[in-house]
C-alpha cells in the first residue's frame, strides 16, 4: 500500500474552482479506490495564496522538506488539479525533478496521464496553459485596477489620518490622526526639521504609529510625500514581492474623492524641501569649499554666494557674485585680503563693545505640548477601560492595581514633559553669545586650523555675511539656537 500527501490549495484570484473540503472529500475517494494510505497529519491546506511563487506557500515549503528528508512519509502526492501544485512550470518542473529523485510522485486525480514520452509532454502543455492563464489573469487583474485607480477608486489601505469605510467608499478622518500630519508637514515645511529629527522627536514624546510602533525616518518621507492627503489617490507605486519603488511612470495618481488634510501650498512646499535637501543645487562638500567663507558670504545686493576663485598667489581668493556671470546681478568682486580682514574687524567690533545682535531660532514647542495633552487623554481612556474590567470581573484586585500604577506613573512621565516644555526660555543669551563670538574669534585666527573646520564654527554661530562693493562694507548675521 501507497502511502499519499495530499496538497489543496485554494487561489487568491478566486477563481471556478472546488473549496478546500470538496477537494479533501474527492483526493481521499481517490486514495481509497487506488488503495493508498493517507494521514491526516499530511494533509496540507493552503487558502487564499497564489500559486506563483512556491517559496510564499508555507505549507507547500513544509511538504516538499519531509518529501526530501531520509526517511520521507508518503510515495506519493495528490492534487486535484497540476495547476494546484504550481503555476509557473519552471518551479513545476523543479520540484517534480526533486521528487522524483526521491521516488515521490505528483499525480493530478482530475487530469490523468498515460505512462510514457507522451504522457510526459501532455504535462507539460498542461502546466504552460497553466501558467499562461495565470499571467493572462494577472494583467486582466492589473488592468481592472489600474482603470479603477484611475477613476479615483479606493483598493488599499488608507494611510495614517484616515480610516477605511464600507467597500467602495472614500476613506474618512481620523481627528487625532490628522493632527499628527498637519504637525509632520508643519515641523518639516515651516520648522525645517530633518525627517529623522520630526521621528526622533514624535517617539521621545512616545507618539506611536497606527500600529504602536515608534517612528521611523522613512514612516516620516511616506507621509510627507504621499498626495492622499491633498486629495489624491496614488497607486501602483511599488512591486509587492520586493517592497522596490517603480519607475513614476507606471504610477497612478488621480483625483479622489476624500476629504484632504494638508492644503496644496504646504504639501508642494514639502516636495520643494524634499527635492532640495536630496539633490540641493550646485551643492559642494565642505572639503571641496576653496575658502572657509563659501557658503557664508553673500552678495548685499542679490543675496546670492559670492564664489570664490583662486589667484596666480595660492593665498589670495577673488570673490564674485555667483548671479554676475549670468547678467542678473551687478559686480560685487571683492578679494580675500580685504574681506577677511573687514570680517576680522567687525567681530572685533562686537567682542570690544559687548553688543550682539542676532536671531533666535527655536522649535514650536505648542505644537509638542498639544501632542502630550493628547497622549493625555488616551491615558484618561485607557483608565476608564481598566476600572470596567475590574468590575466587571475580567481583571483581579491585583491586576486593577498593577495597571493602575502603569499608568499613573505613565502620567506623571507626560506632564513633567509638559511642564518642562511650558516653561519660559525667552531669556537674555547675550553673555553667551558674546562668549561664542569670541571663541569664533580665536578660530578664525588660528593658522593651525583648517578650512574645514572654520568653516563649521562659522556657520554653528553666523547664519550669513553680506558684503556691499559699493559701500566696501560687510555685514555679519549672527544667530542663537
């Protein structure tokens, strides 16, 4: 006696085909009439998986590891239909290889095949007009949802601040998930913040992500860049198995219609930033800048850079208005042996007097402290939920106690934060400034150190200088983070 597997798969695509007790009920009737053993345990059942790719089917996998081990089970594997086993013949005829050199059969009880050359080629012709219907249903898939795409239809799931609703429906709000969006795109357009810095920010606040988890940079780029939130509908953005983003060609993008969260003018300032900060226009390394003022230094009438140029003297560098070669902006060339020392002088100036003037640059911490209130009152939540469970006896007196503390001591966490955001840090930072004026100082005049790094002591203090040819004079824009 033969002792069997039998392999029922059912198909994602759901297509005419018996359910996986129809096709139990009629693999064991075979077995029986064919006088073959079968075990319960080697019974394998997988519903809703396609057929393409043997490597995605756990139960597939499992049975093809006992066919191979030293000792295999059964003789022999049964399936209702070839197209069952595989839908690709290359994977097909692999694994039928395999088997064979373990004297394991795959018989098909719905298309039998004589003994012999023919019989081998009728399986074969049955296994390509397998697969050729599978990739042919696959692009009818593909086209029924692209064109539903393009109509604005809803195929996936709806993106942090919406909700799925009835099928065929537009997605709705999520208020409390809105709100995270708008503070996203607010901290990144208007804040300037990095997307690792909005991440970093958001899980030391201990927001989570829809699924509970912490933030990532790339959750942080998805949101930013995904037109749901000003009224789209995007689609067909990336390949399944790989997670790889396609080429923007084979996207779908059409006008939904849900309700936007973002307003046209902040998701389209956010792409600007995000092309910007990924490919930033004629954007050198530091350590190819000739001189430590590239960046820094600006032309009084344009705002422009001033470009540095090398003279026929190795330590001399000409500087010229980057928008003067190109007749938008008039001549503002100045050399280094008078910029620097007209810069030298100025700090000077300020370090000799006392007096700084310059801009603070700080995070929006309202919007941080709204975020907190927030995780305040799903606390409230969550203590109403475990009050109901204790009385109504699914939580013991201890565990009341336990989750209680949980949260007490969660709560106490989140409004020290509060309290500390809420306090006043509008103070004098003069003493400091001055402090970092002089240390500028110092730097600068330091032959010992090189461009590099004046270069980013410049730039930790200054956030510009201008210089005016007209009037031969520089100004300096200091700046306190």
């Amino acid at each position: 006696m033969l002792t069997a597997a039998l392999y029922i798969r059912v198909s994602t695509d759901k297509q005419e085909e018996l359910s996986p007790d129809a096709q139990k009920r009629l693999l064991l009737d075979y077995a029986e009439k064919n006088n073959m053993l079968v075990s319960e345990e080697y019974v394998f059942i997988e519903g809703g998986i396609s057929g393409k790719k043997a490597d995605k089917r756990p139960k597939f996998q499992r049975m093809i590891g006992l066919a191979k081990s030293k000792d295999h089970p059964f003789n022999v594997i049964l399936v209702w239909k070839y197209s069952r086993f595989a839908r690709n013949q290359e994977e097909s005829i692999l694994y039928k290889s395999l088997l064979k050199r373990n004297n394991i059969d795959v018989i098909s009880i719905s298309e039998p095949l004589i003994d012999g050359p023919f019989g081998t080629l009728i399986e074969r012709i049955i296994e390509w007009m397998d697969e050729y219907y599978s990739i042919r249903l696959s692009g009818e898939v593909m086209r029924g949802m692209s064109e539903k795409a393009l109509r604005g239809g809803y195929m996936s799931v709806p993106p942090l601040g919406y909700a799925s609703t009835t099928p065929g429906n537009p997605p709705v709000v999520v208020p409390e998930e809105a709100e995270l969006v708008k503070t996203i795109f607010n901290k990144y357009v208007n804040e300037e913040l990095a997307m690792f810095q909005i991440a970093r920010q958001f899980n030391e606040l201990g927001v989570k992500t829809r699924f509970g988890k912490p933030f990532q940079r790339r959750t942080i780029e998805y949101i930013l860049q995904n037109p749901m939130y000003i009224g789209y509908v995007r689609w067909n953005r990336q390949h399944h198995s790989s997670h790889t983003i396609k080429s923007r060609e084979d996207w779908i993008i059409s006008k939904g219609t849900h309700e936007p969260i973002i307003s046209d003018d902040v998701f389209n300032a956010a792409q600007e930033r995000i092309k910007r900060v990924a490919k930033p226009l004629k954007s050198r390394p530091v350590t190819e800048y000739k001189h430590w003022l590239t960046g820094i230094i600006k032309c009084a009438y344009c705002n422009r850079a001033l470009v540095a140029a090398s003279s026929k003297n190795p330590n001399i560098f000409n500087f010229q208005c980057s928008s003067y070669a190109k007749g938008k902006c008039e001549s503002n060339s100045v050399s280094s042996n008078i910029l620097v020392p007209a810069i030298m002088e100025y700090l000077q100036n300020v370090i000799n007097s006392g007096v700084v003037d310059y801009t603070v640059k700080t995070e929006d911490r309202q919007i941080d402290v709204s975020l907190l209130e927030q995780q305040l009152s799903k606390l409230e939540v969550k203590a109403e939920r475990i009050k109901a469970a204790y009385i109504n006896g699914i939580d013991t007196i201890e565990e009341y106690k336990m989750n209680k503390e949980l949260i007490s001591s969660e709560r106490r966490f989140i409004e020290k934060q509060i309290s500390d955001l809420k306090v006043d840090v509008k103070h004098d930072h003069k003493p400091e400034m001055l402090s970092r004026v002089k240390e500028l100082y110092k730097i600068l005049n330091d032959d010992s150190i090189d461009k590099i790094a004046k270069n980013k002591a410049l730039s930790s203090v200054i956030e510009r200088i201008t210089y005016n040819k007209r009037e031969s004079k520089v100004k300096v824009y200091f700046y306190y983070r």
